[in-house]
C-alpha cells in the first residue's frame, strides 16, 4: 500500500504545482498589470524592477512550500487512516 500512496502523493504535488503555478501568475497579472517574470519569459523579466522580480520568487517559492506542506500532510493523514482502518481503503 506505501508505494501506491507515494505515487498518490506525487501525482497531488506535480497537479498541485501546475495549478499554483498558473493561479499564482493570474494573480500577478491581475495585481500588477504586468506579466509574470518567469524564467521562460525574458522579456517581462527585464522589463520588470529588480523588486518585482525577487517579490515573484519570493511568493511561487512560498507557494510550492504550500503545496509541499499540503500534500505531505495529506498523505500523512491517508497513511494513518490506512492503518487504523485498513478494511475502508
């Protein structure tokens, strides 16, 4: 049973990470009118200030650290559901 939640629990983080991913530059788009300053878009990266810059990696790092945390307590939480009640899962 472990490595079928390990396999759970990757797939939650990789569709998680996406998922923030994509809501974290919409809301940066929304907020600052500008387009995120990802590493595949050179161009609004040199078109934004250094601030805006590390404030974008400051918040996808603090995001996927979301996600990181979520997803370990979620599978931390199926494990000891799966051994206090093997017969439901």
């Amino acid at each position: 049973m472990k490595p079928l939640i390990k396999l759970v629990s990757t797939v939650v983080s990789v569709i998680g990470g996406i998922v923030g991913s994509k809501l974290l530059e919409t809301v940066w788009t929304q907020l600052t009118g500008d387009d995120a300053p990802k590493k595949k878009n050179k161009e609004a990266r040199s078109e934004q200030s250094l601030v805006r810059v590390v404030g974008f990696a400051a918040a996808s790092a603090a995001t996927a650290a979301l996600i990181k945390v979520g997803t370990e307590r979620g599978a931390d939480k199926l494990v000891a559901r799966t051994k206090s009640r093997p017969e439901e899962v």
